[in-house]
C-alpha cells in the first residue's frame, strides 16, 4: 500500500496542471478577447502615461 501513497501526490498534481492548462487554452480569444485587450491597453497608456517625461519648464 504504501506505493498507492506514493502515487497519490503526483496524480493529485497532474490533474490539477491538466485543468489549469485546459482552463487557460479555453479562456484564450472568443468572447473575452476584446475585454482582455482593452485591459491590456489601459494598463500600457497608464504606464506610458506615468513614464512619460514632464514637459521642460520655460524660465524666461
């Protein structure tokens, strides 16, 4: 018996990869792209935003 304790751990991993990866490959493009992509966007034009240079001050 003690080889069945032995596999249980890596079954139990095995399955729980399987469902992470089929639950990756399902949430890829469909309906969701177009939400997904905003979100990417916003997130680049806040960062480009925040890493922009201020604009040089004239002092004349």
């Amino acid at each position: 018996m003690d080889y069945v304790s032995a596999l249980i751990p890596p079954v139990v991993m095995a399955v729980a990869f399987t469902a992470l990866i089929v639950t990756m490959v399902k949430s890829q493009g469909g309906a969701n792209k177009s939400k997904e992509d905003a979100a990417v966007d916003a997130a680049l034009a806040a960062r480009a935003e925040d890493e922009a240079p201020a604009p040089a001050r004239e002092t004349a």
